[in-house]
C-alpha cells in the first residue's frame, strides 16, 4: 500500500469519527425515567425549591455526587433537615429532572419491642431471648 493511500484511509476514517461526534443526538422524550434513590440532605437552599443530596449511584443515569435537585413543591421538604437520610422519587424528562417525593429514613434506635410468639411448630418465642443476637423476624399473612 502506497503512502498516499494510507494517508487517505487515515484521514477518511478521522472524518468519520469527526462527522459522528458531531451528530446531534436527539434524546428520548417519549416518557419520563423514573427512579427510587437514597441520600443524605447536604443543604436546604433558602429558596425552598430545591435540595441538595449526596446520592447513591442512579443506575443507566448518574454516578453517586452531591448536586442539588428541583423539587415539585417546596412543602416536600417540611420538617427535613441537613443530615437527614432520605429515599427520594427522581423524575428525569428532557428538560429537567424533579424530586416529586421525598422521605426521611427513620433512625433505628436499636432497642427492639418485647414481644412474645409462636411458632410453626406451637413453641413459644420471647423476644428476651434474643437479646444480644441477630435476628430475623418474619410476619408471614395467611
């Protein structure tokens, strides 16, 4: 292969390359995405239109980052405060994406109810007998 072809294939495929990064990608607006997130609040701006988060990564949409976010209606954000863990209901379109719910995790104090059960087998659990130990319970409907 001579060096003027060479040269020629090189330069035909940057041109390829170039006219595809410059092609306008025209997003899907079809229906919003819709996600369900966990974060901690970093800040309430005083505009009360917003909140910034430090979330988990958004699989197919973000890496985990702090970044404030728009809510739907400031009274979504009563009675939240920094530092607050939250799980939140993230709706992307193409314009923007909006928290329309948001919900404080509450804490666990550790200290679990007394309670008394039976089991399947017609014995008798006391939740006393568990202190100290890890446990899962179970409440099954029928």
């Amino acid at each position: 292969m001579s060096n003027h072809t060479i040269g020629f294939l090189c330069g035909l495929c940057l041109w390829t390359i170039g006219l595809t990064a410059c092609s306008p990608v025209t997003p899907d607006t079809s229906s919003p995405r819709e996600y369900d997130v966990l974060g901690v609040i970093a800040e309430l701006p005083e505009d009360g239109q917003s909140v910034v988060l430090s979330h988990e990564t958004i699989p197919g949409f973000m890496q985990s980052m702090v970044m404030p976010f728009d809510v739907a209606e400031s009274a979504l954000l009563d009675g939240l405060k920094p530092g607050d863990d939250v799980w939140f209901h993230l709706v992307v379109r193409a314009e923007r994406a909006t928290i329309d719910a948001i919900k404080k995790i509450p804490e666990f104090s550790g200290a679990f109810p007394h309670f008394r059960l039976k089991t399947q087998q017609g014995e008798l659990v006391d939740s006393s007998r568990l202190a100290g130990k890890v446990a899962i319970v179970n409440f099954w409907a029928s």
